[in-house]
C-alpha cells in the first residue's frame, strides 16, 4: 500500500482515504484548522477498505477502513488522521488518541429509493441494499418480508447501483449524503426510534499520536465538548459490549444543559429480538454512562445476539 510524498515543512501531514466523502472530511478538517494559522499537507492513503472486494463481514470489517492510516501515524508519516467514528475500531490503540471530535452531523439513516418514498410503501419482498449488519437487523425488525442485500462501495458507487436498478432501495447514513450535496437524493429519513444510529455516527474522530503535543494542542481547537463526550459515551458503550462495528449494535445520544442521555440497543442479526436500554449521567463522565448502559444491556441478555460477532 503505497502513500503520496509528505511536505515536512507543513504543520501537520493529514492521512486521508481517497473516496470522495473522505476528501471532503478531510478537506474540512483542513480548511478549519488553517483557519486557526496551521498549514496543513493532505496525504492520500488507500486502506484495506478501498482495495479488498465483498461483503464487510467477509473481509473482516473491523478497522478496515482505518488500520491502515492508524500505521500510517505510528511510523510518522502522517500526523493526523480524520476517520468516520463508526468505522473505527473501539479498541483503542495505547499509543494513539482521540484528540477531537468536531460538531457532528445528523445521527440518522436515510432511504433512497427512485420509486418509492417511504419504508412502508416499500413492496413485500422488496430488495434493499446496505452493507451494515445493524441496518439489516432493524430492517427486518420493521420489515421481515425485504430481502436485504449486501452492497459495497463509496456513496456515488451506490448511488449508481440503484440507478442501475440493482435494487429497489439502498440505506445510507444521511451525513454521508448531506455532506457530499446528495440531500435531493434522499427519499425518507428514518427517526432514530425506528432504526437507533450506529456508535459514532455523523461524527468525525481526529486521532493524533499519544506523544504529539503539537499537533494534539493544534487539533484541540476543532473539538466539540459534546459532540467529544457523545461519542466517548458510545464507544465506551460498545467496548464494554465487547461488540464490533459489524455487530447488531445501535446507540443514541443526547445532550440537554450538562445532562447526557444514552439508549443502547442491540438485535438478534434475524431482527427478531431487539434489547433497549437507557441511562443519563453528566456531560463529563460519558465513559462511566457507556459502561452502565452496557452492563444493562448484558444484564437483559444481550450477550447471546454477540456470540457470533466479527
């Protein structure tokens, strides 16, 4: 796997993913934090994720999309790496850190479909494209008649397989689509009480190296207080799961005054069983509400839908 050439007179040497929705993460990383007088080198990567074909599950989707930029900042020859928080494994490596999260996007799922306008006027059998695990499970929780399918590729890949009428409906997170101009595209827009967001959706994660004061002091101007503790809220909730990115795991966060609101859920992968539960704590100790959760979850019996996880 091969990286362009890295600028070391810039400040920061930012690890990005080719695709178009990762250039435009990280174009907007770039632009904040050269507005803050930091120069900044983008250094296109290819992952696993961008080279390896078939389903995620297949080709062990935990960190596909991600390991790579990761080793890319222990042999430094990045600085920054800007990730989709729900492609990234909940494990955190000792040596790496977090140093931001900024305001993040809508949480939720959307439909598009070129002929239909809803989930319920979807027909019986209907074909549905996604290539998540927890969108499939709530899916057929709503709708066990569809038949889900797995579909890979960048957003304007799959747009293009609908197009190609390979299905009736495909199911993609509305961030992704906001982000890269395709909110025309978007036929429904499901609550996040019909199908509860993955871990760290719409949120971005800025990870540095554990040692980098400079770029972690640099980063830290791009954090979101909340946005930082949801997503620590619900990672924390999914470690604790002992669950990956590809199980049948869905998290919702809220924030109120310095009150922070977590609904955990998990699903058998038929979508016959699903488990909630729910908890509030303090903004600042997200770590501690993410555990509690968990362990709720666990003590409803949510551990038998995680035996078979990736």
């Amino acid at each position: 796997m091969t990286h362009t050439p890295s600028n070391k007179n810039s400040d920061i040497r930012l690890g990005t993913r080719g695709s178009q929705l990762a250039l435009w993460q990280s174009n907007w990383v770039k632009s904040e934090l050269e507005k803050t007088g930091v120069s900044v080198e983008l250094i296109k990567i290819k992952t696993e994720g961008d080279i390896k074909t078939g389903s995620l599950a297949q080709i062990g989707g935990q960190g596909l999309f991600t390991k790579r930029l990761q080793v890319a900042l222990l042999n430094d020859e990045i600085d920054l790496a800007v990730h989709s928080l729900k492609d990234l494994p909940t494990e955190d490596h000792p040596e790496l850190t977090i140093a931001a999260v900024p305001p993040r996007e809508t949480v939720t799922d959307a439909l598009v479909s070129n002929r239909f306008e809803s989930l319920k006027d979807l027909p019986p059998k209907a074909i549905i494209g996604t290539g998540s695990v927890r969108r499939a499970a709530q899916l057929l929780h709503l709708r066990p008649d569809l038949d889900i399918r797995d579909i890979r590729g960048n957003v304007d890949t799959r747009l293009k397989k609908l197009d190609d009428g390979e299905f009736d409906a495909i199911i993609l997170a509305s961030a992704g689509l906001l982000r890269l101009g395709f909110e025309n595209r978007i036929s429904y827009t499901f609550s996040p009480n019909e199908l509860v967001p993955a871990v760290g959706q719409g949120a971005l994660g800025l990870e540095t190296r554990s040692v980098d004061a400079d770029t972690i002091s640099r980063v830290a101007a791009l954090n979101d207080h909340p946005s930082y503790h949801r997503a620590m809220a619900e990672r924390t909730m999914l470690r604790t799961l002992y669950a990956g990115c590809l199980s049948p795991v869905g998290a919702m966060t809220t924030v109120q005054d310095d009150s922070l609101h977590l609904r955990g859920a998990v699903l058998s992968h038929d979508g016959k069983h699903k488990i909630e539960c729910e908890e509030t704590n303090v903004l600042d100790e997200s770590i501690s509400l993410g555990r509690r959760v968990a362990e709720k979850l666990i003590d409803a019996g949510a551990a038998q839908f995680l035996q078979d996880r990736n």
